[in-house]
C-alpha cells in the first residue's frame, strides 16, 4: 500500500536479517564520519538503506526500533566500563591486599555489572582451567545460591566466548558444575537457586563445545573427546542440626556432591586409592568457587525491633533463620554478627557463627545450619591458594548494606573467604570508607 508506515515487525525474518546487517555495516561508517547520527544523517541512513534492501522508504523513527534489535540478536555489544583507580586503591588498602584480582565496574545498573562478573568468570575458568588440563583433571567449579549470582550466569550465557572474548571452549577440561547449598523454590528465589545456575552454566559450556566442534566440520573432533561439562544437583533438608549433617552427607543425591567439594566429610565412604594422602579438614577438589554476600536488616544494630516496613529487610539467610524461629535481632547482637557469607553468619573478623536454640529434651544447645556442601574453611583455603579463586560478587542495591559481610569476608583479621572481588562503583566507594 503506498504511502504505508514500514515496521521492522512487518518483514519476514530473512528481510529482516539482511536490513540488520545492512544497517549495522552502514551506521559503522555513519559513526566513523565527521557528523556523527545527526537527525538528517538517520533520514538518509533509513531511507538509502531501505531503498537499497526492501525497496522502498524506511521511516527514520525507526532508527531506534533497529538499535534495539541490534542488541537483542546480539550483533550490538554494550561495553561496561571498568574502573581501575579504585580497584587499585582496594587493592592497596592494608588488609586487602592478598586479594588476587578485584575488578570495579562503572555506572550504574544490573547490565553493566552482570556482564563484568559474566567476564571475570569466564575468563578465571580459562585461567584455572588450562592448569587442569595440563594436569589431565577437571576442572570443578561451585556456585552458592544468590540473585547476584544469577545474573552474572545469565550474562554468561549471553556471551559468544569464541566471537567476543576470543576464547576456545575445547581449551578447557571437562568441567563439573555444582551447586553448593540447598534453596527456595519459590517463583522469587528460583532465578538464583543454585542447582537451576549449575545445570544453565553446564548448558551454555556444552552449547559452546557443540557450536565450535560444527563449525570446524569435524577437524577439531579430536581435541573435543574430553570437552562439555556436567551439572550436578543437589537435595537435602533446608536446615539440618549439625549432629545429623554426617547422615545427610552420605545420602546418595548429596554424597555425589560432597565427595568433590568436601570429601573430608564422607572419608569413611572414600574407597582408599593406592598412593593417595589422607583426606583433610577443608580439602576440597573446587577449584572456583563464586558466592556472593548476605546483609543484615536496617534495624539489626539497633535495641528495638524492627518496624513493619523493616520486617522484610535482611539477606536470605536472615529471614530464613527467623522464619525458623531462631532469635536473629538478639543473637545479632549478643554474637556482633554483620551479614553472612555462603549461608553461614560472620562477625567483623570473619569468624563464623552457628545457629543455636535450646534441643527438644533437656534443654542444651542444639547447633544447626542450612545445607551446605562446602563449609566456610574450604572457601578459607581455597581463598589462599593462587591456583584457586573464590570469586565475591557483590552490587549495590537500593534498601541493601552489605558492607560490613563483604569487608570481613575479604579483610577479616582471623579469616578471608574470597580471593577475587567484583563489584560496583558504588559499592567501591562505600568500602573504601568503611
């Protein structure tokens, strides 16, 4: 119909194809020119392209229309910005400095800090990894239930490894993706259940071996007898009491775990193999561990209690612990606890504190914890091996302080969980004058 509005939804999917193309080549020399994306530049821009593709004129009101297409099939890249004068200053701060790499990203927003922790982690597994392979091992990689976490798996995902960071999956080992704690799975924590980011992250591995092994029409079949990765999933009780936790271990859905990420503690289940050393407290076959960390409530330093708009406030581990009736706001701050790390509660100098509450009979102290198939001294000792990372994750987020977890997590004087941050510019600053 002459005279009708063109619409980018309109077309058929090669037109549209070959119009994204066509305008992707044409606004690069747009960009390079003197003018820049002036509004007559895009009316010319829209109506040569148009004329030259689909024949006919092509409204410069749908200049923006294409942009966001662009984006959304991938070929348009939004660049974060990384930060190096503090990640330096971090860096150089007295109890900081065993940190091996933190990585600050600038502005603000889940896009530009999702794809930087995306980055840092993929490019940590290529790191590790290709120690690994030389040494004919896997490569183990555990990930700690969080909305953090997720969208960093996320962006992975969204990333093309070989096209935009250069990266060969079949330069890897066989991977093994497991999840490290038991969570909800409400409709609002399932984005960050761990065992749902294992499996996604062993999907976007396997979908880049499958990708790079077609592309290369057979002629790399040979180096990728011993790629892919293996998601494991992890069942158990939400809250367990620590004189069961033994029990729980040695279940077949959880020993498949453990038996990988703290063997220690199914030791007597390991078949002896000939010339291997005895398991020790905090040994671990991780080698990346990525976890991010809980705040505490606005009100928790305070004597009073929380008011009913504070009563949602808190980490997950936070309102998890007091939904099971444990006194969270006195044990705060009877035990100077500031937020916790992997579901576990630290105080400033990272020491770890248990969930207590009188026991059913006589009255004594019953310890518990939530699930976890890696307890805080095997993230200490992998946080101190160079061979190792734990990578910190951490953003800002309105109504959130989670300062206090991440300075002892990082600088606690007795311990150090994380031997890798990646963060924001806001939070940056914050720790900085912590």
């Amino acid at each position: 119909m002459p005279g009708a509005k063109f619409s980018l939804e309109s077309v058929s999917r090669s037109e549209r194809a070959a119009l994204l193309d066509a305008f992707a080549r044409d606004l690069e020399g747009y960009l390079g020119g003197r003018d820049g994306i002036g509004g007559r530049r895009r009316r010319e821009l829209m109506a040569e392209l148009g004329e030259r593709v689909v024949g006919r004129s092509i409204d410069a009101r749908q200049f923006d229309a294409f942009l966001r297409a662009l984006f959304e099939d991938g070929v348009l890249q939004i660049q974060h910005r990384l930060l190096s004068g503090p990640a330096a200053a971090i860096r150089e701060r007295s109890g900081f400095r065993d940190l091996q790499d933190v990585t600050v990203v600038g502005g603000y927003g889940d896009l530009h800090f999702a794809r930087a922790a995306a980055k840092e982690l993929i490019e940590t597994m290529f790191r590790i990894g290709a120690m690994r392979k030389k040494e004919k091992r896997p490569l183990n990689i555990g990930i700690v239930s969080g909305g953090t976490i997720g969208v960093a798996i996320r962006a992975a995902r969204d990333f093309r490894w070989d096209d935009q960071l250069g990266l060969d999956v079949l330069d890897l080992p066989q991977v093994r993706v497991f999840p490290l704690n038991v969570s909800l799975s409400s409709p609002d924590q399932l984005a960050g259940n761990a065992t749902i980011l294992a499996f996604e992250l062993a999907d976007k591995i396997n979908a880049e071996v499958t990708a790079r092994l077609e592309s290369s029409r057979g002629g790399a079949a040979s180096h990728g007898d011993d790629a892919g990765a293996q998601a494991y999933g992890l069942s158990a009780p939400l809250l367990v009491r620590r004189d069961r936790l033994h029990e729980l271990d040695l279940l077949p859905q959880t020993f498949d775990v453990v038996r990988h990420t703290e063997p220690y503690r199914v030791r007597d289940r390991l078949r002896p193999a000939r010339g291997r050393r005895s398991v020790e407290p905090g040994d671990t076959e991780l080698d990346i561990v990525v976890t991010g960390v809980g705040e505490l409530p606005m009100h928790a330093a305070r004597e009073k209690g929380p008011t009913v708009d504070e009563k949602r406030g808190g980490s997950t581990f936070y309102r998890l612990a007091r939904e099971f009736e444990f006194p969270m706001d006195e044990w705060i701050r009877s035990e100077r606890i500031v937020g916790d790390i992997a579901y576990i509660g630290i105080r400033a100098d990272g020491t770890p504190v248990p969930l207590r509450k009188p026991g059913d009979d006589d009255g004594s102290e019953v310890e518990y914890l939530f699930y976890t198939a890696a307890e805080l001294p095997v993230l200490e000792r992998m946080a101190a091996d160079p061979e190792k990372a734990v990578i910190l994750m951490a953003r800002h987020l309105p109504g959130k302080y989670a300062i206090p977890a991440l300075f002892a997590s990082i600088a606690g004087e007795r311990h150090r969980y994380a031997s890798h941050l990646v963060t924001d510019e806001e939070t940056a600053k914050q720790l900085l004058h912590y």
